[in-house]
C-alpha cells in the first residue's frame, strides 16, 4: 500500500508540474492552431537619426548673388591660362610652350647641370683670363652629350667660382677660343657649353 501511495503522490506532483503556473510542457510544445508571437514594434531599435543630430548648412537664396570677399572672388577669367587647365609650366605640350619645345631637343644629359643666364655669366667671367686649352684633337663638332677625346687635357675650376657656386666643383672644363666645354670627368661627358 505503501508503494500505491508513493506512486499516486509521484503522480499528482509530476502533473501539478506540468499542468501548474510555470507550465514547462506549454511552454516548450504550443499548441498547433497559437500564432507565432512577434516582438512589439516598441521594442524594436530605433536607427534613425533626429532632424537636428547634426549641423545643417544654411540654406542659400538661389535667386539672389552670392556674397563673396575678395579671396573667394572669381577670378579665372583674369587669369592667362598658356596650356590646358591644370597643366604646369613643365607638363605643357611643347606645342604650345616654346621652352619646352627647347628642351624636348636637348639631351638628357644636358639636364645633368642646369644653369640659368646668372650662373653662365658667372663662369665665363671666372674662365675670361683663363688660358686657352691647347689639343691636337678637332673639337670643333663636340658639344653637348657629347665625349672628349682621350688625351684632351682638362682643367679644374678655380676655388672662387666654387664656392659661389659649389656644384661646379665635381666639373672640369676645357675652354676654346668661342666656348667653354663643362666636362663630367669620370667618363669625360660634355654636359654644359657656354659660349665666350
């Protein structure tokens, strides 16, 4: 009897269980014809963004010019443009820059030493008392990218024209009885001519 009773109590409580207030069955097994609960739109997060979360650029008066100082001014039709819009002096086509068209012809290597009209005048005033080079060789056809000869002696630049200019100290130079030839030494490149 003992065994009845414990069974039955067994029984009441596993039902009292499933069939009470914290329903562990219904909750895991609902029924076939429950609709599928959906979140509440309140719960929901909101991404949207307030109308005054961030500055807002005044409106401008569409009809009305606009105000602007004397750094904002338009001022591209003062302005002569020599090339295509947003060429520089060394990107425009050499059809329209003389300049340029001057130095597509040069050498490379006269690129080597760029010397403006100040630095020219510079050397030859530096080289008027200098000595004229004395050569069997013709150098009357060599001129810039061109080579020296083998055996045409070369002179160095005097320490005064260095220091007014010291790129000219890693140079030498044969001076003619019209021009001044700048020979790179190591592999006796003419890379500047300066006529006297």
């Amino acid at each position: 009897m003992r065994k009845v009773l414990l069974w039955s109590a067994m029984t009441v409580a596993l039902l009292g269980a499933l069939l009470g207030p914290h329903n562990v069955w219904a909750q895991n097994n609902p029924p076939a014809d429950a609709q599928p609960q959906t979140p509440s739109p309140a719960a929901a997060p909101d991404y949207t963004v307030p109308p005054n979360a961030q500055p807002q650029s005044p409106l401008a008066d569409q009809a009305a010019p606009a105000a602007v100082g004397p750094a904002q001014a338009n001022t591209a039709s003062t302005i002569e443009h020599k090339g295509p819009p947003g060429a520089t002096p060394q990107t425009i086509p050499s059809t329209i820059s003389a300049e340029n068209a001057a130095l597509d012809k040069l050498p490379t290597t006269a690129l080597q030493l760029p010397l403006n009209d100040e630095q020219r005048r510079l050397i030859a005033k530096s080289l008027a008392a200098a000595p004229q080079t004395q050569t069997k060789a013709d150098l009357t056809n060599v001129h810039v990218a061109g080579f020296l000869p083998t055996g045409v002696p070369i002179q160095g630049f005097s320490s005064e024209l260095t220091k007014q200019y010291p790129p000219m100290g890693q140079y030498k130079y044969v001076k003619l009885n019209n021009r001044v030839l700048i020979v790179d030494p190591p592999n006796l490149t003419v890379v500047g001519e300066i006529p006297l």
